[in-house]
C-alpha cells in the first residue's frame, strides 16, 4: 500500500504516544507527485486533505474511554476496496460498541 508504506514510519516512531500520527496527516501533501492509479495524480485530488489512521487498538481504547462496551474490533480486508490501497488485510477498521 503506498500510503500505508509512507504512514507506517510515522506510527512505529511515535507508537508510545496517544495518538501515534499525531495531529493527522495530509495525504494530498504527502503522497504529490506520485502515480497511485495510474492517470497522474487523479487519485491524490480525491484524497482527504486531512487523515488520521487508528489501528483497532486506538479505537477500543477511545471508545471504552467513553463509558461504551466494546463488542468486536478488528482490522479487516473490504470487499470492493480499491487493490493499490491493499495494507495486509487490514484496510478497514470495524469496531461494535454497546452502551452500558
């Protein structure tokens, strides 16, 4: 995954933190100049400006901060998800929490 490449420097230096990545990043900063889809830089310009990846760890931990229960929270490969996104099949963050 080129983003996943690019923000996994970021994360594992700053693992004992909070927030591990911080403030966010700018994916549309970050990834300018290079050809993920293939047609120049049409996927970059559909980017978010702003982007915060949390690991189904991060997310428990927030959500449980909060008084929830969680349920389930885990990492997973999305059908449909675009293939140069592919991050070991863990693409897509799912998270069920209940109200105690």
């Amino acid at each position: 995954c080129h983003i996943n490449s690019i923000i996994q420097f970021f994360y594992e230096i700053n693992i004992d933190r909070r927030w591990p990545v911080g403030d966010g990043i700018n994916l549309q900063t970050l990834l300018s100049g290079r050809d993920l889809d293939g047609r120049g830089d049409n996927a970059i310009k559909r980017m978010p400006t702003f982007f915060h990846p949390f690991s189904a760890r991060d997310l428990r931990r927030a959500v449980e901060e909060t008084g929830l229960r969680v349920i389930s929270a885990e990492e997973r490969w999305h059908p449909g998800y675009p293939p140069q996104y592919q991050n070991a099949g863990r693409e897509n963050t799912q998270l069920l929490a209940v109200k105690i």
